[in-house]
C-alpha cells in the first residue's frame, strides 16, 4: 500500500508563442470582420443597431466587473 504511485495533476503544457492579449484579440477580432461586414450587407442598418448594442452592453458589463473586482 506505501509504495503505489500517486496520481500527480498538473495544468497542461499551453503553447505560447509571445503574443499579447491585445494581439489575440485584434486577431479576434479580425476574424469576426467578415461576419460583421456581410451581416451590415445583408440585414442592413438595423444590424448596425444590434453590434452596436451588444458591444456596449460588453462594455458595460466588463466595466462593471472591473469595479466588483476592484481592479483599474
């Protein structure tokens, strides 16, 4: 009983290549450019409408978050 081995956990081995947050999301965003544009194409300014809302919602939630978390 003494001598099993025991099960060690550890996280996994991510890859890094040195790339920033703000560098993986400009990439983000990037690839959702194509979907943004053909949505405007295709639904018009009311699709306008709907990114701008959503993104202000993500803004004001991530704010609020911020301020919950206490962080600047």
């Amino acid at each position: 009983m003494l001598n099993q081995k025991l099960f060690v956990g550890s996280h996994a081995p991510y890859w890094q290549n040195g790339s920033s947050i703000s560098g993986k999301s400009y990439h983000i965003m990037l690839a959702a450019l194509p979907a943004v544009v053909f949505g405007i194409y295709q639904y018009g300014v009311p699709a306008v409408g709907v990114l701008a809302f959503s993104m202000s919602f993500a803004m004001i939630w991530e704010l609020i978050m911020n301020i919950l978390m206490k962080r600047p």
